[in-house]
C-alpha cells in the first residue's frame, strides 16, 4: 500500500514523473509511440500535467511538431535557413555547444529552439542563430 500524501510538493511531483514515466513506457512500447510529460503545475491538492504522444518513425526515434515546423520552413524557397542545420551540433564564439532542434512558427521575435550542452531548451532569434552557424542573415542587415 503507498504511503498517503496530505499534500501535493514538488519533490511529490518529481515521484509522479517518474512512475508514470515507467508506466507510460509499458504503453509506448505496445502503440509504437515515445511519451513525453510536458510541465507539471500544482497545488496543494491538484497536479495539472500535458502529455503528449508522438508516433515512432521506422528507425525507433520521434519527430517533434517543432523539427516537422523547422523542415517545412527550411524547405521554403525564400528562406536562408538551411535544412542540414537541424540536429547538427555547432560551437558558438563563446565556447557553447548549441544544436537545433526545432521551429516555433507563430514565435515572430524568437522562433527557433536549440539545446545548449546542458541539455536544456533554449529560444533564439534568426539573426543570433545564424551567427552560431556561420552564416550572414539578411535579417542582420535590417537591424543595424
């Protein structure tokens, strides 16, 4: 019998993340989909949670609505963006890993999402993600 909780904390909901992590898994396995727990709000007596269900490829791995954004984007006639970019890790000036990983279209200031080194989701502008690649935007130009 599990312990009885008075009420909901943090360390409460990280507990739940992980075993519904583990539960969801069994279910990925039988659909063919991969499970992700998006944010988690809480209250004393109440967890709100988004879970999102994303169909496996052939080769095993998923494709986000933001990679599926960034290719459809990047495949666009009129566009600088290149689509060898997503996935593809680069080192910034600074010394930072940034690799892309998705589009946000409806994002007017900050529309792409990298992942720096520490794993974590980060937002950028056109013009400072086309600094990380390497590459002139000219959007750059009509900001000076």
């Amino acid at each position: 019998m599990p312990n009885t909780i008075t009420q909901i904390t943090p360390a409460i909901c990280k507990d739940m993340r992980e075993q519904l992590n583990a539960a969801l898994a069994l279910v990925a396995k039988d659909f063919n989909v991969s499970f992700d727990i998006g944010k988690m709000t809480y209250s004393s007596d109440s967890v709100t949670m988004k879970v999102e269900a994303l169909l496996n490829n052939a080769d095993g791995t998923t494709t986000t609505p933001e990679a599926k954004a960034y290719l459809e984007m990047a495949n666009r006639p009129y566009t600088e963006a290149e689509p060898e970019w997503l996935g593809k890790e680069v080192t910034t000036v600074s010394g930072e890993k940034l690799t892309l990983v998705g589009y946000r279209p409806r994002a007017r200031k900050q529309p792409y999402i990298v992942t720096k080194g520490n794993g974590k989701q980060y937002i950028m502008t056109e013009v400072a993600l086309f600094r990380a690649y390497g590459f002139e935007s000219k959007a750059s130009h009509n900001q000076m």
